[in-house]
C-alpha cells in the first residue's frame, strides 16, 4: 500500500522539487484552459469578450490565491523552504567573506585533521582482517605464574592441540629472517615454518598452485615452499607455472609448490613458508613456537581461553618444575596484531579529537559574535512572524553550508595526508597498506560535518532565541555591538578553548620530553658514524651443534671478509657481532644459564634443565657472539679483567665476557671474573665458559629500557650460529656510500649468494625512534594548530570587547585615564580569560595524561616541568594575542572614540 | 483551503472521485459534469475544483495526463489509479454511513 503511495507520487514530489517551472507552466495551462472554456460559455449567453473574461476571473475567486493553494498541495515546501535557507544562506555568507573565511578554513581544519587520523584508526584498528571469519582467528601462548606469555614448547603443543574442544585448527609457525636464492636474485626475507593446519586457521588457500601434501606435512617429510604474492611478483616474475622453481633457504632445497593470494600477510612480511612437523622428544621448556588457531563455530575467545587454561593447568600438574607455563593466554589474532599501537593511535585520535572541539569553538565564538551582530535582522524576521522553528531551520541551512564547505575542504586535506602519510608513519605499524579515503571513512567525515553543523545551526539559534525581540529592535545604533551576555558567553568559550587547548599542548610537550629524554640517553657507546653489515651465513639446516670443520671453514670466511674491509680506504675500526644492540633489541636470544661453581659442567641438556632450575646456580642473561674488536668499535669500555685474545681458540678453554649489569645483579657480593658458566643451551655447546672480563652495559633491547644482562662469547671459539644475525660494524668518518660501495664488492667477491643488508647505525636507531617520532610529529601539529586557534580565539574575543567600549575607553582617557592603565585593563581582560582556562585545563591534564603514561619514558604524567612550561607558552600567546588589540585601544584618540558608533 | 460551505467537509473529494471512476476527465469537463448530474444543486466554485483535484493527485489516488481535449486543445486529463478506486469504496461507505446517520437523527419525530 505505501509502496503503491510513492509509485504514484514520487514522481511528483520530484517533479514539484526538480521541475518547479515545467510544474508551474502545467499549471497555468490547466487554468487557462478552464478559464477560456468558461469565456466561451459567457460569450455564448450573450456577453462582450471583455464582460465574459471579468466574469471568468470572478468565478475563479482569485486566480493567483488557487494556484498558490494548489502549490500547497504539492507537499515539498518544507525542502522547497531548506533549499531557500540555504540558498539564501550562502549569499548571506559571501557577504562577510572574512569570517566565512576564517570559519570555513577552521573546520577545514579539525574535519581534514580528524578524518586523516580516522583513516589510519580504520586501516589498523577497525577494518577487519582481510581472512574469513577473522574474529575466530587466535594466537595462543603459554602463560607463566608471573603472567608473563612464552612461546609454546612442542610437546604441550601437542598437549593443547590433542585435548583441547573449542578450537577446529591449531598449528605452530615461527619465523625468522634469512636468505632465499633460486629467485631472480638472492634476497634477504622473512622465512616461516609451519606445521600442517596453519593455512586452514587463517582460512585461505593459494591463488596459485597447491596446499602442502600429507607427505610434506610430517617429521622429515618431502620439500616443498609456498611463496607470497609480493614474492612471487618480486623474483618469480609473476609466472603461472612453478614447476621450474627450486628455492635454496638455508642450505636446504625445496620446490615451489604454490603462492598465496595478496592480502594474505601472515605472520606479516614473511616471503615463504615451508612446513614442518613437530619434532619428538623436545623438552616442555623449549619455548620455540608461536602457535595460532581457528575456533569452532559459536566458540568465544574467552572460553577457547578457559578450555586451553585448563589444559595447562593439567599439564602443570602433572610435570611441576619441568615445565614453565600454569596457564595459556589467547588473543585474536586482530588484538595481537595491533597491540602495542592501540595505545599510540588511540592518543592520536583523543588528540585530534580535542583539536577539533577546539576549532569547534572558535567556530562558535564567531557565530557567536556574528549573532550579536545580526540581533537587529533576526528581530525583524521574527516580528514579521518567522516563527522560531523556522528561525532554528535559518541557523541549521547556515551551519549546514559552513560545515558543508569545511568538510569538502577538510576530506580534501585528508585525502592528501592519505597519500603523504606512509612517508612518515613507522613501519612497525601494521596494516598500513590499507590506508586509503574509503566508504567508512567518507561516512566519518559525512558524521562529523553533520554533527558540527547541527551542534553549531542549535547553539547559534539558542543564543539568538534567548534575545529580547523588543530590546533588539530599539537599542538604536548600538544594536550592532552585542549585549553583555553575550559577550560573557564568548569568554566562557574561549576558556574552554584554552583548557582544551593545554590539554592537548601537554600532551604533546610529555610526548616531546619523552622523545628528548630518550634520544639523550647514552646507549652505551658511540652510535656516530656506524656502518652495519648484516648477512647471512650459510648455515646447514638441522645442524644445530656447529662442527669444528664447518665452523673453521665459516670463519676462514669471516677473517678474509674482515681483513679486506678493514682495508677499504678510511675505515677506523671493525668488528663483528652476532647482533646489533638498540635496533635488533628484540632479535636478541636469551636464556637461562647455568653456573658450575666447581661442579662438573652438563653432559646433556636434561642435566643442564636439572641445574639450570636451581636458582641459586643459574641466572638468565642475553647471549651474544662477538670479537675482541666488536667492543673497541662501538666503544664499550672494558671494565676489569680482559677482553677476549689470540689465545682463545676453539682447543683452549672457552671464555666470556659480561655486561656490567649481570656482574651486578648476579654476583653482588662476589667477583665473577674465574667464575665458570654453561651457556651451551644459546649454541648447542655445552663446554662450559670461564668469565674473564667485564664491560660497560649497553641499553641493547631499546633505549627505553634498562641495559640488560648480557653474556658475550668469541665467535672465534663458539662460531655464528643460527642464534646469531652476523654483522661487520665500521667505524668511519668517510661518507658511508663510498666505504658501502666497496663493503659491497668485496661480499660480492667471497660470497656471492650472500644477501648483505648494508646501513648505519644512526638510520637503524631512527628507524626504532619512528613510531615515537611519529606521535609526537603529529601531536605536535595538532598542537600548534589548537594553539594558533586558542590565540584567534582570544584576540577576537578582546577585540571585540575593545570595540564595543570605544566610547568607554574614550571617555577614560579624556578623563585623564593614563594609556598604560588603559593597556593593563584590556590586556587584564584577555589575562582573566587565559589564567581561568589554564587552571581548568592542567586540573583536566592531570587525569587525562594518565592515559599517556605508558607512551612516556624518563618522565611522569604530571612532570611539573612540562605542565609549568606549557601553562607559560599559553599564557604568553594569550598575552600576545590581546596585547595587539590593548594597543589600539591604547593609542585611542579621545575626540574620535566619543564620536564613535 | 477554502472549501464551498454548503459542501460537507471531505465530500468533495468523494464527488471527485466518483465522477473520475466513470472516465477520465479534464478540469473543464469535471466541473460541467458535476452540475449536471447534481442538477445544479451541488455548486463547486471554479477556483476550489483545482486546488481539490491537486490534492487527490498529490496523494496518488488520481493520475493526469496531457491529452486532446473535445475541441482539439491541449488539456489535462484525470483519471482514477487503483489506489483511488480503493480510496472511493472507503469514501463511498463513509458517506453512506454518515447520511444514513444523518437521516436517521433528522427523522426522529419525538424524544
């Protein structure tokens, strides 16, 4: 029935709306037409043409009264009525071109800035994961007593995956960075091995060529990889037919048996994946595997969580000490993803967030100013019988047109940052492919127009509703320039513009503090003029203990390498370490270890498991390789002892170096250097190492945290292995190019399939500064634009104030008032303003930046400094801003101010 | 809208309505036939048929059409849609039900 309604009547509505003219041309035919009929008939009774068409008319009881009757009908007059408001709004507008400026470039502002920070919210956080059913996608950790997650051992993997009822797949993965040849050249990527079921827990199957097999699918099964697209495209020349292609990962050959669809980014970057089958016998402390499952159907996270706490719970029972997990922590793979940024983009969004209230309210205050201004107007329209609704639908068209043109602009201004934000985003922050100006983030603009627009049209209505008609209409000349309540409420604005805007400038001052106070701490050594070389070694799959004939022939290698960089014109000093502190931090391997104190060193790791869970004789350190030369390189400072020698060679005993931190923390009383240690659990050797030396502390795993405990060992005595990423730091003030063009050749000559990834040291740290430089670029932005709004803000307010008491401030200095009184009362006005804003503002800072503490480092959330300083720099522009119009108001002359109207 | 006075208040859209079921009809026509089959005794002012017919059309119980008129001339035509048959058959029962009413209280003799 309504359907049939609006198939009738649509058309018409549109037609009344869309075709006014042809819909009154229609209209005046149909009653020229009546009205000749009806001449005719009078002139067929006998009257004069002139008699019969008066008469016709008459009958017609007012022609043009019928057709406005008829145009009633037509029920559009309500969006006829919007059109004309807006229309009429617009001319209204372009009339005070200034302020529609100023309003128009505002909102550009807080909608653009908004909605390029919700493009970046949506691609990471909101828009879900490009695989089927992606919120029963989990990962799954092992849980200490301590709460802290650890990768799953084999064997209670097993466990989970055997006894577990809420999970349809669950498979292990892991990856690491390593070196693919048998492509278009050899490359330095991220590898994965997963065991069978990780691509149905994501859900997906290749776009080219096959799934793994059964056969490929078990312990010491048949070889075969899967490559990613971008891999594919990258060095596989996007080819259909993979059979003539035979990758060489890690010594080992496998065919390429399929590539997986685009979107497909799991874990994120990885190139390959070859399977791999859990290996019996493994120990249930060997923490070597990330492990992510599908749920059933219906299955919340939570009780997939409750179903494999248990399990562990069991498995805890029944092994105590040999194991290290009393729980299992689940996460979807979307919270696990984005972790750690939720936090800085939720700061993010908060920030714009305030920006645009503020902009909001400058654009308020100006309305604000404007509907003083336009009392008169509004007056007569009401006297002439607009009525209020009417009179709110004037404000709204009017808002609606401010907001309308700020949001073009502003989603402009978005669209732009879209495409000049990966520039600078970091690029730890994941999923940043999917940035773009898309339907939800249109929608989001759409929101925030229509919400600024219908809060600004209500709020500039409210406060002409609230004028007196009466008043309005007889106070004369002085109508133009505001009533004092008005005013009042300007000022209350622009408080709350200032606290808004302090909130927002600490923020970003913490942030700032932060950043300083990080790039000033000393990592330990000299991080000037670093060059890194970091490659890869073959190291033979499967050989976990490092022979001695492998191991001299790596070091053969190592020595030429060394030795003919080293004479590369300009190089001051080189070394090698099996890892580079600060910008590999989270590569570093670590572990407990176990100390002899005269017993006889472990025959196997099930006695070194027994000694090492006697906490007296272990301790927990960070293991890496290095050479004697590392240390001089970077400049770590040997402390005691002495340093690793010529005479430490793989038959003499071996020998270790530690951090000055875990002399500290594991032998406060005593002398470590004679003590001897067993490491073997980080190199597969298990002779033990005799301490020799101690050296300065290194922040090795950030600068943002403490310097750990580190052990060193001679990569001459216990050789790169797979626990290692082997890097030749340099010391040189040549320019870096020229020392990496020549480092280039000579890898090129030794070791041809060996990718090399060559950089310095100072882009590795700003590479893990990025995300914190990020922030705090774009925090600051937001705050220097809520500050430069705040400072309009105030000025206008002030002067305003100025002109509307010309007359007063005249009449004071003809009375002998002197100019600086004159200057310390405006100025005073604009003082007020700002003391009363900051004072709410650092109360609102003091539980907002709460939220930030985990984003600070070296500062707290209520640093005095930052809040004692920003409060300054606000109350200084705020002095600035209504000092310019104290100044006019100052050099008043008296006989011209009196006159004035 | 004005509306003639001695036409109770909806009944102009039922004489409307029930003259368009018969055939489609300009406004010309429609006014000539509503006095000749009222015999005069129902006038519709020239001015308030069309502000009427607007209405019904609006509310899409009438559709128009540009035809040729009787006389060779452009005129708009209108003609009932199935919604305003319904609209009739609900109008038509109303007016029954109101004037038998109607009639009743006017033949009450005593009280």
């Amino acid at each position: 029935m309504r359907m049939e309604h609006w198939f009738y009547t649509l058309p018409l509505r549109l037609r009344s709306l869309f075709r006014r003219p042809r819909a009154e041309q229609d209209l005046n035919e149909e009653l020229q037409y009546h009205l000749e009929q009806k001449i005719e008939e009078y002139v067929a009774q006998g009257l004069t043409r002139d008699e019969a068409r008066q008469a016709a008319l008459r009958a017609m009881d007012g022609i043009e009264r019928r057709k406005e009757e008829c145009r009633d009908v037509r029920r559009v007059n309500a969006v006829e009525n919007a059109l004309r408001d807006i229309r009429y709004s617009c001319r209204v507008l372009l009339k005070s071109p200034g302020f529609t400026a100023v309003a128009v470039l505002t909102l550009a502002l807080g909608i653009g800035a908004s909605t390029a920070i919700f493009s970046v919210v949506d691609a990471v956080l909101l828009r879900p994961l490009p695989y089927p059913n992606p919120q029963q996608i989990a990962l799954v950790w092992e849980q200490s007593s301590r709460h802290h997650r650890m990768s799953v051992a084999d064997p209670n993997f097993e466990d989970f995956r055997n006894q577990n009822n809420t999970f349809a797949n669950l498979a292990e993965y892991a990856y690491w960075t390593s070196s693919i040849s048998g492509g278009s050249e050899p490359a330095r990527v991220d590898i994965a091995e997963v065991t069978s079921g990780f691509f149905d827990a994501l859900g997906m199957k290749p776009f080219r060529g096959r799934a793994f097999a059964p056969e490929e699918q078990r312990f010491h099964g048949a070889p075969a990889a899967m490559v990613s697209y971008r891999y594919w495209q990258r060095y596989l020349n996007a080819r259909s037919d993979l059979s003539n292609f035979h990758l060489t990962i890690d010594g080992s050959v496998y065919p390429v048996i399929g590539v997986m669809p685009e979107q497909f980014d799991f874990p994120p970057g990885v190139a390959a994946w070859i399977p791999r089958e859990i290996s019996p016998g493994t120990e249930r402390t060997a923490h070597n595997w990330r492990v992510i499952g599908r749920v059933r159907d219906g299955v919340t996270v939570a009780q997939a969580r409750a179903d494999l706490g248990l399990i562990a719970r069991r498995i805890r029972a029944q092994y105590g000490n040999k194991v290290d997990l009393s729980d299992a922590a689940v996460l979807t793979l979307a919270d696990a993803l984005v972790g750690d940024v939720r936090t800085a983009l939720l700061t993010l969004l908060g920030a714009v967030g305030l920006l645009m209230l503020v902009a909001c309210t400058n654009v308020a205050g100006l309305l604000l100013a404007r509907t003083s201004a336009r009392r008169k107007e509004l007056a007569v329209r009401a006297a002439l019988g607009a009525g209020r609704l009417r009179l709110i639908q004037q404000f709204l068209a009017e808002s609606f047109s401010l907001a309308l043109a700020g949001g073009v602009l502003g989603v402009l201004l978005a669209a732009w940052a879209v495409r000049v934000l990966p520039a600078i985003l970091p690029s730890n922050l994941p999923r940043q492919q999917g940035l773009a100006v898309n339907a939800p983030v249109l929608l989001f603009a759409l929101a925030a127009i229509v919400a600024l627009a219908v809060s600004l049209g209500l709020f500039a209505a409210w406060r002409a509703g609230r004028a007196d008609l009466q008043e309005a209409l007889t106070s004369g000349a002085r109508g133009n320039t505001g009533s004092g309540s008005s005013e009042r409420f300007r000022g209350l604005l622009v408080i709350g513009e200032i606290a808004t805007t302090l909130v927002i400038l600490i923020g970003a001052g913490l942030l700032g503090r932060s950043f300083l106070q990080l790039i000033s701490t000393s990592p330990g050594f000299r991080p000037q003029n670093l060059i890194t070389m970091e490659f890869a070694l073959p190291i033979p799959k499967g050989q976990w203990v490092m022979e001695q004939t492998a191991m001299l022939r790596q070091l053969h290698l190592l020595e030429d390498m060394l030795s003919r960089i080293r004479a590369i014109p300009g190089v001051e000093t080189l070394g090698l370490a099996g890892a580079i502190p600060v910008a590999a931090g989270d590569d570093l391997a670590e572990g407990d270890f176990v100390i002899l104190n005269g017993q006889k060193a472990p025959t196997n790791y099930d006695e070194f498991g027994r000694m090492a869970r006697n906490r007296f004789q272990s301790g927990h350190a960070e293991y890496c390789t290095a050479g004697e030369q590392y240390f001089r390189t970077i400049g770590l400072p040997l402390i005691r002892g002495r340093m690793f020698g010529e005479q430490d060679d793989w038959n003499s005993p071996h020998v270790a170096v530690i951090s000055e931190a875990l002399a500290r923390e594991r032998w406060p009383h005593q002398d470590p250097i004679g003590q001897m240690i067993d490491f073997g659990n980080m190199d597969g050797n298990l002779k033990p190492l005799t301490i020799v030396g101690i050296v300065g502390d290194v922040r090795a795993r950030g600068l943002d945290l403490p310097p750990p405990a580190i052990i060193y060992v001679d990569y001459r005595q216990r050789g790169m292995n797979p626990n290692s990423a082997p890097t030749i730091l340099v010391r040189s003030a040549a320019p870096a190019g020229e020392i990496i063009t020549a480092a280039r050749g000579i890898f090129h000559d030794l070791a041809p399939d060996v990718p090399v990834k060559f950089s310095t040291f100072a882009e590795e740290m700003s590479g893990w500064l990025a995300d914190r430089r990020f922030l705090l670029l774009l925090v600051g932005l937001f705050a220097a634009a809520a500050l430069s709004l705040a400072a309009i803000g105030i000025y206008g307010v002030v002067a305003f104030s100025v002109t509307r008491r010309t007359q007063e401030i005249g009449i004071r200095i003809a009375l002998g008032a002197d100019r600086a009184h004159v200057l310390r009362m405006v100025v005073g006005e604009g003082a007020r303003l700002a003391l009363a804003g900051v004072a709410i503002g650092i109360a609102a800072s003091l539980i907002i930046t709460r939220l930030l503490s985990s984003l600070l480092f070296g500062i707290s959330a209520t640093d005095p400094i930052t809040f004692l300083g920003v409060a300054a720099l606000l109350s200084l522009v705020a002095l600035i801003a209504s000092y310019i119009p104290a100044r006019r108001a100052m050099g008043l002359d008296p006989n011209t101010a009196l006159r004035y109207e | 809208m004005s509306r003639p006075s001695d036409l109770v208040q909806g009944t102009l859209d039922l004489l409307l309505l029930k003259i368009l079921a018969l055939e489609p009809l300009n406004g010309w026509a429609i006014s000539q036939r509503l006095k000749q089959v009222s015999g005069d005794v129902l006038q519709v002012s020239d001015g308030s048929l069309y502000p009427a017919l607007h209405k019904l059309e609006q509310e899409g119980w009438i559709t128009a059409e540009w035809k040729a008129s009787e006389n060779n001339r452009r005129a708009k035509f209108y003609s009932l849609t199935r919604l305003g048959r319904r609209q009739l058959q609900k109008e038509a029962a109303n007016w029954a039900r109101l004037s038998d009413a109607i009639t009743q209280v006017v033949q009450i003799e005593k009280v």
